[in-house]
C-alpha cells in the first residue's frame, strides 16, 4: 500500500481543479441530515463534476468511492452506467466488482439493477443482426426484447448457456446466504426469462427440488417454482400439470400444515384451467390422518372444492356439504377468522337452490 492510499482522494492533487459544490439546503433548514465530513466533501466533489458532465476515469472513480458510502444512491448509478459506456469499459471487471458490493450489500436493491443492466448489455452482443437493440443517450445498450435463444447459432447458443450459468451459480450463492433474498429471486426471474426458451427452465425446477428439500417451507423457493412452470417453455400440457399435482401432493402429505404447497397446488390448477375437484378425492384421503385433520389449508381447499360444487350442482346436499366446511374452520380448526369463514358461509346463501 502507497502513501498515496491513506490521503483522501479531494486532497490529491489531480483534483485540484475542480471546486467542490456543497448542498443547498435552503437558507433556514430546519433538521439538517448530520453527514459524515467524508460523505459531504465526497458529494460535494460529485456534484461539481455532475455540472459539467464529466466524462473521466477520474470521475468513475468517483462514482465507485459514492457508492461504496452510499449503495442505493441511483443517480450515482445511473451517472456510472454513463461513464462505462462513454469510456467504453471492460464490464467483465465491473461484474467483479458488482459482486463485491452485493456480498457486502445484498438487500440492495440498485446493486442487483445495475447487474441485470450490465449483462443485459453484454447479452445484447449475442443478439442477430436483424434484431433491434435499445439505446439512449445516457444508458448502455441492452437487448430490451430479450434473447431469442432458438434463433442463436450454435455458438451463440453456448455462450448464452455459459452466461446465464454464471449468472444463476452467482444467484444461487447469494441464496445460500439468505433463502428469502428478494432481490436476489426477482433478478433470477429475470435472468431466465431474458435469455429465452433454453434448457435452463427445466434445470431451474431441479434446482428448486433440491431447495425444497433442504426446507420444504421454503416460500420463496415454492414462489419461484410457480414462476418457473407457469412461464418457462415447458407448457401446461396435461401431461406436464398432472406431473406438477403429483409432485406437490407428496410435498403436501409430509407438512399437510405447510401453507406454501397448498396455494401452489391451487395456483397450478387455476392457471391450467384445472377444475379444484380434481384433487377432492387426495384432500379427503387426508382427513383421517392426525397431522392433517386439523390443517386449516387442507379445509380451506375442501371449502373451495365444495363450494365449486355448489354453484354446479345448484342441491341441498351440495350447499349443505360446503357450509358444514365453513363451520369447521369457524368452529374447530382455525377460530381465530371465525369471522371470515362465517362470512364464507353467508356467501354460500346466495347460491340458488334447484328443486
């Protein structure tokens, strides 16, 4: 380490040019903010060189000195991505660094942006020659539409699998870190699906598989398998669906009072145009087991089956049968919404009785 490491970069002489221009908070500020010398004289100097626009490798250092101090300053970021693409920047170091700061910062949500905004440009190399990309002045170039993966060469191809496995090992280390790591899971919806229709749609339910095993109540985990197999490539083909029923079902009948299986199981029948009966008969075949029998997911599920019944059949016994559900979770199995499902219950009047 150089002498030159311990003296704060506005005292080095190379920056003796520019006159620092402090905030401006009004004559009379009423609770002025107590910033750190360091962070004022550092924004002081940023904004000197934000007047004049400068386009400097002195002035990307600067904006890698702001964020450090400050990571969710996004002028400072978007300032950055002006400068990378005007110095016509080697982005493979920036994804070093990028790494860096998640590792020190990942709830941060304008760390994870501005990752997605630097491999959405280096992506934007893989795209054809008739493919449009997008521009703007002050921004990198992106392949705003995506990447048609099934109209990549053969090399194209190989680099984009090489570069979504990049991306999805870096994800899935910051997800060891912190299962629940929003960012983290919205930035890997967006890494498989900007890289198109390619062969790590279905890599990603194993990789989900294996989450779910180490902690089946995993949330977050089940959120993203609905993601990947409701909008991956694979389709809701009978075949694929009942697949997808069967799998959640054995998930169901280790933790039948795990929320997260239950809403998934409805969210894939609903989203395949699924009738909620189709899994009247496993729902039943649960009731006798001590662990389930007081699952309020499990009656709940019942209660809608039943009712869908109801409004078909239009019988005594069928409306009958839903609202003795609704007492059930009223009464017995979840008191604290008695409320709620009673209110269930009075819906249930307005179903029109046929002779």
């Amino acid at each position: 380490m150089s002498d030159q490491d311990d003296i704060p970069f506005y005292e080095k002489p190379e920056w003796a040019d520019i006159v620092p221009i402090p905030q401006d908070d009004g004559p009379n500020p009423l609770v002025p903010i107590a910033y750190t010398k360091e962070y004022s004289t550092t924004m002081d100097y940023f904004r000197a060189i934000c007047r004049t626009q400068e386009q400097s490798e002195r002035a990307l250092d600067l904006t890698k000195i702001v964020i450090e101090l400050s990571p969710s300053h996004y002028t400072v970021w978007h300032y950055r991505q002006t400068l990378l693409k005007a110095l016509n920047k080697d982005l493979s170091s920036e994804l070093d660094w990028i790494q860096y700061m998640i590792d020190e910062n990942p709830k941060s949500y304008q760390i994870w942006h501005h990752r997605q905004v630097i491999v959405d440009h280096i992506s934007a190399a893989l795209l054809p020659a008739d493919v449009p990309t997008s521009s703007t002045f002050s921004t990198l170039t992106t392949a705003s539409g995506g990447i048609p993966y099934n109209a990549l060469s053969e090399q194209q191809k190989e680099a984009a699998r090489e570069a979504v496995k990049v991306e999805l090992a870096f994800i899935a280390a910051a997800l060891e870190e912190d299962s629940k790591n929003y960012h983290a899971w919205s930035y890997r919806q967006w890494v498989l699906s900007h890289f198109g229709p390619g062969p790590w749609w279905a890599e990603e339910l194993e990789y989900i598989d294996k989450l779910l095993e180490t902690d089946i109540r995993n949330n977050s985990a089940w959120n993203q398998r609905f993601y990947a197999f409701t909008q991956g490539p694979l389709g809701l083909s009978q075949e694929n669906v009942e697949k997808e029923i069967k799998y959640t079902k054995t998930k169901i009948e280790r933790t039948p009072s795990n929320e997260s299986p239950w809403v998934y199981l409805g969210g894939v029948l609903r989203k395949a145009n699924h009738p909620m009966s189709e899994i009247k008969e496993f729902c039943e075949s649960l009731l006798p087991m001590p662990r389930a029998n007081f699952s309020p997911y499990l009656h709940s599920t019942l209660l809608e089956i039943y009712e869908e019944e109801a409004k078909a059949r239009r019988t005594i016994e069928s409306v009958t049968k839903a609202k003795e559900a609704a007492v059930m979770l009223a009464e017995k199995v979840d008191p604290i919404r008695a409320k709620y499902w009673n209110w269930r219950k009075g819906q249930l009047n307005n179903i029109s009785v046929e002779a």
